[in-house]
C-alpha cells in the first residue's frame, strides 16, 4: 500500500528527503532533542503538505518551510516549561560527523555540548533568530519571513542573542 | 552614527552579518575605520561567531519520508474539504461556525501555522520545486 505512491506524492518525497536536513537541524537547535526534533520533523512535512495551496512562490520556500517549523517547536517549548537545556549533558550532543582521534573528540564534543547549552538557554526568540542566521545563513528578510516578524525586530533579537553568548561563551565561559 | 557618535550595538551586528544597505554599511566602516571601540566590538562579535561554529550540527536523522507518507495516507482528506471551510467561513461565519462546532472533529485540518498574507489555491507543486530544488548546499 506505502507503494502506491501517486504523481504528488512522488514530489513531497523529492522535498522531504532534500529538507530533512535542513529542518532536523534547525530543530535539534531549538529542542535539544533528537527525539522531539525526529517528531516535529515529520509534523512540519505533514503539515507542509497540508498548506502546500496557501504555499506563496514570491516568498522563499526555505523561510515558509522553516516557519512551520519554528511555529512547531515554540508550542512544544511552551508546552514543556521545564526546560530540558538546564539538564543537558554531553550525552544529548551528537558526535561530530569526522572524529579525528579519542582526545580530540572528547574535546570538541565538549565544545559542542557548550556552544549548543550556550545557545539553548537563550530567549526562544532570540534562540530562533540566531539559529536561522548563524547555522542556516538566512538574510534578515528571510528571517522576519521565518519568524512573522520584522527585518527591525530580527535586528534586536540578534544582538540581544549575541550579546548573551558573548557573556556565557567569550567573557564568562572561558570557551575562547 | 554620523559624526563621531558609535553606531549602536544591532547596527554593528547587522554590519558584521552584511545586513546593512551599501550606504549604511559605507558608513558604519567608515566610523569603525576611526574608532577603536568599535572596532574592538566587531572584532568581539567575530569572536563569538567563530566560537558557535564549532557546533557543526547533529547528524542525520533517520529518513522521515516513510513516516511522513504514512500519515498523509491516513490523514489525506478531499482537498474540498479546505476550500469548503474557507467558503463557508467567509459567508456565513456564524452559522457555519456554530454547525463546525457542532460538528466536532469533523474538520481536522492537517495545514499548520496560519502563513500570514497566504492566498487561497496558490502555488502548484511545480511552483514549490522552481524555489525549493536549486538552492541551499
Ligand atoms: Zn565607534
């Protein structure tokens, strides 16, 4: 029966498989979960799918697509008020995709487990903004797309955002 | 920003990120040209991007497709289901809205987050591919 694919559903799997990257990552970032971020990953296909008709071609697929999903993970992130980032370990942080030695793996999945805590205790919105920015290189405009929002606001969420991890990663956190 | 005043600390930002329009930008290097504490504090926001890209990303998830069909099979519903809705919503919102409610889960729609300035029967799949395939590494 999951054979009988027709024409459409043909081209949702060519989308689904060339996003799934994209989307899972963005948010792994937001969750620190790759449970909840697997989950959502599927909801924001589904529903993808679902406003498939209302799907604008003037806007930027990638911005309409990352606003599901971000819409998606700040419901979770409300719904769960105790926030799991205050209890991350180096056990929620993914090995790096090369792993050059023992030593040097431990460290840098140390760096990572800082960077991604650093990150995770920021504002959700500020959190939002910075990871569209800094990991998925969207410009302003396509942010305020993301996020429902304007290119003003995206400005301050990101020096706000920067300004915070500056004081937990450069200044306080001895990460330089 | 003019004169000796120091842009302030989201325009720096935006100037780091190359978000700035070319005359503002000219501007602000100009300014950071002639100001050590401003330049320091570009420097600073360099620092705090090199760190976070030490974070190269979580590995690849499993495969959501199968998942992802499955529930469209399940979920799928005549798309004039959604056209009726909005119709009946847009002429006779009470009454519609009073027989919907009444009618419980009757409408269930697996569309998500309202996308603002939306328009109803937009874009072809064929739309979505022209933007969605060629960018993005
Ligand atoms: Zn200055």
């Amino acid at each position: 029966m999951a054979q009988g694919a027709d024409g459409d559903d043909g081209a949702f799997r060519i989308l689904v498989e060339r996003w799934e990257g994209v989307v899972f990552a963005f948010l792994v970032r937001m969750l620190g979960s790759r449970e909840e971020a697997q989950d959502l990953t599927q909801e924001t296909f589904v529903r993808m799918v679902g406003a498939a008709g209302r799907y604008r071609p003037t806007g930027q697929f990638r911005s309409w697509l990352l606003r599901i999903a971000g819409n998606l993970a700040r419901s979770r992130l409300r719904r769960r008020r105790v926030i799991r980032w205050l209890s991350l370990d180096l056990a929620a942080v993914d090995p790096p995709a090369e792993q050059p030695g023992a030593l040097a793996d431990i460290e840098h999945r140390e760096q990572c487990a800082a960077v991604r805590a650093a990150v995770g205790r920021l504002p959700d919105r500020q959190r939002q903004a910075l990871v569209l920015r800094q990991y998925h290189d969207l410009s302003y405009d396509e942010i305020a797309q993301a996020m429902g929002t304007t290119t003003g606001s995206v400005q301050m969420l990101l020096h706000r955002a920067m300004n915070a991890l500056r004081d937990d990663l450069v200044n306080g956190g001895g990460m330089s | 920003m003019t004169g000796n005043h120091h842009p302030k600390g989201h325009v720096l930002q935006a100037f780091a990120d190359g978000a700035l329009d070319a005359a503002t930008a000219a501007q602000v290097a100009g300014h950071c040209a002639a100001c050590d504490a401003c330049r320091r504090e570009l420097e600073q926001i360099g620092e705090v991007h090199a760190v976070l890209a030490r974070d190269p990303g979580p590995a690849r998830p499993r495969p959501a497709w199968p998942a992802v069909q499955a529930r469209l099979q399940r979920e799928r519903r005549p798309l004039g289901l959604t056209f009726a809705f909005g119709t009946a919503l847009a002429c006779a919102a009470g009454l519609a809205l009073s027989i919907l409610v009444g009618g419980g889960g009757v409408h269930h729609q697996v569309a998500g987050p309202v996308i603002e300035n939306a328009t109803e029967g937009g874009a072809s799949l064929l739309d979505i591919f022209a933007t969605a395939i060629p960018e993005e590494s």
